[in-house]
C-alpha cells in the first residue's frame, strides 16, 4: 500500500492527539459503563420475552440478534439486584429453552438450547437486520417505510468501489455520473433532470454531508464513499424532510461505519487485483486495525485503503491518450469510542479521502442514431481533462444514557475541494472562429470549495410499548467558494482568457424537531412528527474576462422558513408480519438570483422559493414460512409542487418556481433462505413520473415523463454455500435491468429528450474462506453491455455520455486478525 501523504494525516493526526488527551484524565478513575462486563442495577420483571429483552437492551446497551420466531409465546425471569449484563440475560432465559453466545462487544445472539421436540425440523431464518434510519436501532422489519440494506462485506466481495457501484441496479434509486466528476442522486423518480439542490440527503453515520444551498454543487457531488470500514449502507425511500431535513424530500442515503471494539485486538488486511477489458489493470490495498486502549473504557479503530482505478476510455484527436479515466483514490479513517464514565460515551471520529483521474469517463453519442461517433470506448479530446475531489469530515458525538432517555449532542466538520479542467473546445471553437480568433483549443476551468459546521442535540426516549418520543435542535452553518473561467489557446500558442468568475456563497439553517409514536393497542401504533426550520443565504457573483464584456459583480440573499411533517400508522397482523400508512412532506431551500443589470424583473425575480413534495405510502412488512422467507411492499404517490427550474433572462440563466409532478410507484423486495445453502433474492420498482402543469423553465408541457427515471427496473439473483476441500466457499449471480428512460423532456430545447435503452447488467461472485484468509473472486458485467447512465451534454449532433463499465474481472485475498 503506497505511504499517506504528511499533508492527508495531519488533521486525523490533531484530532486523535486532542481526544487521547482527554481519555488519559478521564481513564484514570473511570466508572466501567453501563454496557461493560461489570455488575450494575437492574430490575426488569417477569414478562413476555421481546418486551423483557428491549428492556434489558434499553438498561445495558448490550446488542441482541434473534429470530421474533423464538420468542412467540416465551416468558422470561425477573432480574431484580446487581448483575452483568450477560449473567442477568442467562438468568431470564432460565428454564426457556433459549441460550445467549456472546458474538462480540456487548452483543450477543439467542439460539435454542435443544432443538425443540414439538417442532418439526426447518430451514435456517434469515437474520434480523437492525439499521438506524429513524435515529433509534430497530429491525428492518418494524420501520414503516422502505429501507434498503447493502452490506459491506457483500459489497466488498462483489468488487464494488464506489457510489455508483454500491447503488447500481437498486430498483428506484439512480445515479447519473458525469464520468466521475460529477453526479445526481435521485430515489423514486424525485428529479427534474437539472437540479441546483439536491433532493437525497447523504450521511456518514450521524453526521450530514455534502452542501445544502444552490451555489456550491451540493447536488451535483453526494458523497462517493470508499469502502472505508463500513459496516453497511442504508437507503431510506420516500421523504425524511421530519428527522433529516432540508434536501431529503426524495429520500437518505446513510454509510454506516463500524464502531471501535474495546475487548480484543484485532483487524483485516486485503489485497486485490481487476482487469477491465479494453482497459488498465487496478488494485486494491486496504487493512483495518481495532486496537482497545482501556477494556471496556477506550478503543480505537483505523482503517486505511489505496483504490487504483485501471480507467478504461481511449481518448483520439489532439489529446489522443489511452485510458484517460484512469486514476487513484486514497483514504483514511480513525475512531476513537471512549466510555469514561456509567451511561457516557463519546465517539470521535476523522476521515480523509483523495480522489484523482488524469480525465472523464464519457464517449462521444450521436443521440439520433445512438451510435457512438469515434467508436467503443472512445472519445474526442482536444485538451486533458483531469480533477480532483478532496473530501475531510471529522465528528464527535457525545451520548449520555438516563436511563428514561438517550442525549446525543453531535457535532461535525467538513471540508471538500474539487478542482477540474473540462474540455469546451466543441462548443467554443467554432464560435472563435467566426468572431476572428481561431483556436486551438478551449479549457473550462472550475474549482468548488465547499465547508461546513453542523451541530444537533437530540433525545431520545428508550423503546417503550405505550409511548416514545423524540425530539431536536439542529444548526448548519455553510461556505462555499465556486471559481471558475475559460481559456482559448490560440493557434500559434497565445492564451486568451475568455471569462474568469467567482461565486462565494454562505447557507445558515436552523431547525427544531420531533417525533412522538403512541402504541394503541399491541397491534397499533400511530406516529406524528414536526420539523421547523429557518434559512438564510448570501452570494456575490463577480465575473471579467471576454465573455463578459466589462465585468459584472452582483450580490443576492434571501431568508425562508419551512414546516416539513409526517404521520404513520402501523398495524401488526401477525407476530411476523404488519401494515403501515406513511404520509410525509419534504421541502428543498430556496435562495436569492444575482440579477444582472439586463434582467427582465417581469420573468425572474430576486429570489426563488422552495419546493416541497408530499408522499403517501401504503406498504406490507413480513418474515413468512418459518422467517425463511422475507417479503416487503409498497405502492405510493407523491404530489410535487412549486419546482424549482432554470430559466433564462438575456444572457443569463437564473433560477425560478413553476410547474408541479405526480410520481405513482410500486415496489417489491424478497429474501428467501429455502435451505442453509441457497439464499434467493428479488427486488422491483415500477414509477410513472410525470409533470402535472407545464414548466415553463424547462421549456417542458404537462403530460410529459420526467428525465432519467426507469419505468421498470428490477434485480435478482442468488447464492449456493457449499463445502470445498473441507472449507466453507459460495457461488452466487446477480442480475440488474434497468429499463427504458427520458434523457430530457419531450419538445423541450433546455433539455432536450432522446432514448436511453433498456440494459442488463449480470454479475458474478464466488469464494472460498480458508482458517487465516479468505478469497474471493467477482465478474461485473459479465456479457459487456454498454448500458447508458448519463444522458450527457452537448448539443444535437453529439453528447458526452456515460456507459456502464466493460466487464471487469477481479481477485481479492482477505486475511483477518
């Protein structure tokens, strides 16, 4: 693995340094917490079992894994006295049938003691997946909304690298990746196809990232995280404007990183190798170390990995190079837990990532006969395009357990530069021409700083089976800096500086929230929830240069404040399976227009509004034939209004209000485990989304689909365990379609629509665990379609746009510690 720069560690390395400072006066005399391996009061009476184990899970922070299939009917002891968590967890389930096995920290799993005499022998269940999404650790199964899981070590194994890949082929969710400069996150079909803003909100584990106003690129850059520690992904579907705020009306995606361990040394080494066809060779170096400092008081984790990316794009013309989307991602990740006192922990936590390409991944498309123009993999260059993207976010959550509620003060840094060079010179070169100035060549230049401070206290109050709540303050405080030009070379050699701009902007946000859910009946459970929020924004867009004739500097700002609710009912039908009702609202900000001195004041005004959305979800939750069989559906509507849209005035393109969109959808998930060697899984989305009333800004008539969203799409797949040479190995495949989408809107010449087709994308995956390590090999597409993801830029007659990679073969060796 090649070195860390001095510059990436010197950040991780203060942070780190400033919280050991603080362990070594709190270590000395600390109280074991409330979850160690140490006695503490409890007193949790003789009751029904899943209602017990909650209880003992609110009181001791220990993690319990179980099948609700066991429980059915189980009455657990009463603990009353001094007790640690695991003996008073063996005193309940005297006399049950069931046993605890320890599987790590404070966490254990529950299995039958005996196989039970009165049951019949049966296929494995699947396991309980427990996630955060509604800021409490609950099962998948018992949230009322759709939730997708990705797991790390799935991931990892399938020799998924980043964003695009994670999310590839999830039913409802798309991404459409400029080349890997930029992207655009959308989940049911909640885009417009040129969004300032964005509408999915994007988290590492608590902590919001990404930038929230309109003149930072925050919706063209969510977070590519590398598989740096993660534990899994989870992406919420539909609104989370109560619990997450501005620019989640379409939904949330969430990294959820692993936590430090205090009870054992341990941690993981991989190296891995790829082959792309047509393409370069890549690898992969990573290794994670856990290393507790106090048990039971301190730990600390650092993961680290080195990610190089073959590329697989040749470029022809003036800058004819070969894999020109070749490069190199880094990063580093430290964690530091420390529990110096009963019912305290504090979580730190610093993360570094550099990511480089020597240019975009894009081909050259006719849109008309979509064919593409210089052939397979291959694209027009007249000057390199490489960039950069620069990514620092640190965090410190401090929880205090009361025992009747959980404090969470949160607060969180971040820090992203991106600078890139992208070739103009098909757009400009003809235009220099005919002015008189013939060129050469056309660079458009852009470098995007973005920085944000967010703070949030939250309570939350323990899992209870007549009433919980929960409620907070949050505090964004944002700045970005957007500098930008253009430069022609001249023929014979001169630069020419065509425009040289600046765009400094501030976003401050203030909101407060809560949630309250009331257990009806045993089966019933009802839930509200309210968020209020004010912003304010400021820029100055100060341009010069040849383009911009003398130079213009404008100013704008705007305030706004915005109610976002929610409102769910959920009605258990059985033990293992429930019913629910969602009704939510999400909003984006608005923000202020630098009005130059030539706009029309009757078509763009000094400030555009937000938008917001409303969804209404009717959906069906259950764990069927023994729990071998997971099954979860959905059908929604949402109603969006108000959208937020380009438009043009003069010269210029300034943002404004119009319009309004219906998106109707289904969606189906299924897990099946029929025996202990196959597990079988199916997911589907089916969306219309379309414009309601006309919009204006897009030059786009109600009636018309909205851009880059599937009507269809679906995956399937499948994996065999079975036994080589007396090890543990599997084989499994995976299939994606994506189907037919809108690149823009029909009739529309803002953003204009051709077809982009239908694809399939087929992976494979197999692997053998060894007792020191572990190998895994992957296929990523393995017919080598060319699916388009990216509709692109340009004009008629060509567009840059973005393919599915070619088929990659890839090897990987794991060695755990």
């Amino acid at each position: 693995m090649q070195a860390t720069s001095p510059h990436l560690l010197r950040p991780l390395t203060l942070a780190l340094a400033l919280a050991l400072a603080s362990l070594g006066s709190a270590a000395q005399n600390a109280t074991p917490p409330v979850a160690a391996a140490q006695p503490q009061p409890l007193n949790i009476a003789a009751q029904a079992a899943p209602q017990a184990l909650q209880q003992l899970m609110d009181q001791t922070k220990l993690q319990l894994i179980y099948s609700p299939d066991l429980l059915r009917g189980v009455t657990t002891k009463a603990v009353n006295g001094s007790f640690t968590p695991m003996d008073a967890l063996a005193r309940m389930l005297e006399g049950t049938g069931l046993q605890a096995v320890g599987t790590g920290v404070n966490a254990a799993t529950i299995r039958p003691t005996v196989p039970a005499p009165d049951r019949p022998a049966r296929v494995e269940a699947l396991d309980t997946v427990m996630i955060s999404a509604t800021r409490r650790r609950e099962p998948v199964r018992e949230i009322p909304l759709q939730v997708s899981v990705l797991q790390g070590e799935a991931l990892e194994r399938s020799g998924a690298r980043s964003l695009a890949d994670y999310i590839a082929g999830q039913p409802g969710v798309n991404l459409t990746d400029s080349g890997g400069l930029t992207a655009a996150l959308s989940i049911r079909g909640v885009t417009t196809g040129q969004q300032t803003v964005a509408t999915v909100g994007v988290y590492v584990d608590d902590v919001a990232t990404g930038s929230s106003g309109p003149y930072s690129a925050g919706a063209a850059t969510p977070l590519s995280m590398g598989l740096l520690d993660l534990h899994h992904i989870e992406i919420l579907r539909g609104p989370q404007g109560t619990l997450y705020g501005a620019g989640a009306m379409g939904g949330v995606l969430k990294y959820v990183t692993n936590e430090p361990e205090t009870d054992a040394f341990s941690g993981k080494v991989m190296l891995g190798a790829s082959s792309t066809r047509d393409g370069g060779i890549g690898w992969t170096t990573s290794a994670v170390v856990n290393a507790p400092i106090k048990k039971n008081v301190a730990a600390l984790r650092v993961a680290a990995f080195h990610d190089k990316f073959g590329g697989y794009i040749d470029a022809v013309g003036p800058a004819a190079a070969k894999d020109v989307n070749s490069g190199k991602t880094d990063g580093v990740r430290i964690a530091l837990l420390l529990t110096p006192a009963r019912g305290l922990a504090v979580r730190l936590s610093a993360t570094a990532q550099n990511m480089s390409r020597d240019g975009l991944g894009l081909e050259d498309l006719d849109p008309a006969t979509h064919q593409l123009v210089e052939g397979d993999l291959k694209r027009r260059l007249f000057t390199p395009e490489p960039f950069t993207n620069r990514t620092r976010l640190y965090g410190i959550d401090v929880e205090y357990d009361f025992g009747g509620a959980r404090l969470n003060a949160i607060t969180s840094a971040q820090d992203t530069s991106i600078d890139a060079r992208i070739d103009a010179s098909r757009a400009l070169l003809p235009l220099l021409t005919g002015a008189g100035m013939p060129s050469e060549s056309v660079v458009a230049k852009s470098r995007i700083d973005q920085h944000r401070v967010s703070q949030e206290l939250r309570l939350t109050s323990r899992a209870d089976r007549s009433l919980e709540w929960l409620a907070g303050l949050y505090v964004t405080r944002e700045r970005a800096s957007t500098n930008g030009g253009a430069d022609a070379t001249r023929v014979g050699g001169a630069q020419l500086n065509l425009l040289t701009s600046s765009l400094p902007s501030t976003y401050k946000e203030a909101a407060a929230y809560g949630d309250i859910t009331w257990h009806a009946t045993p089966a019933l459970a009802l839930t509200g929830g309210l968020r209020l929020a004010h912003n304010s924004q400021r820029y100055d867009d100060i341009s010069s240069g040849l383009l911009a004739g003398a130079g213009t500097k404008t100013q704008g700002s705007s305030s706004e404040t915005s109610t976002t609710y929610l409102a769910t009912a959920k009605y258990a039908l059985s033990r293992t399976s429930n019913v629910y009702f969602r009704a939510a609202s999400g909003y984006r900000p608005g923000g202020p227009n630098g009005l130059k001195p030539s706009a029309d004041l009757s078509v763009v005004k000094p400030a555009f509004e937000s938008d917001s959305l409303w969804s209404y979800e009717l959906g069906y939750k259950a764990d069927l034939l023994d729990r071998s069989l997971s099954l979860e559906a959905a059908l929604y509507d949402v109603e969006w209004k108000n959208i937020q849209q380009p438009i043009k005035s003069g010269a210029f393109s300034y943002n404004t209000n119009g319009g309004s969109a219906r998106v109707r959808g289904a969606e189906l998930a299924l897990n099946w485990l029929p025996s202990k060697t196959w597990h079988f899984h199916a997911t589907a989305a089916a969306i219309d989304a379309k414009l309601t009333s006309d919009a204006p800004g897009l030059q786009a008539k109600a009636g018309v689909r909205m851009p880059v969203t599937a009507r269809f799409s679906m995956t399937a797949g499948g994996q065999y365990l079975f036994s080589l040479a007396d090890r543990p190995a599997y084989a499994g495949l995976n299939l994606a379609y994506v189907g037919e989408r809108d690149a823009g809107y029909s009739g529309s010449t803002s953003l204009p629509s051709f077809k982009l087709p239908a694809y399939t994308q087929v992976d494979l995956q197999a692997g053998i665990d060894f007792k020191r390590f572990s190998l895994a090999a992957y296929v990523r597409n393995l017919t080598d379609q060319r699916g388009l993801i990216y509709p692109g830029t340009g004009d008629a007659k060509v567009r840059q746009v973005t393919v599915t990679a070619p088929r990659t073969v890839g090897l990987s060796v794991s060695v755990p510690y």
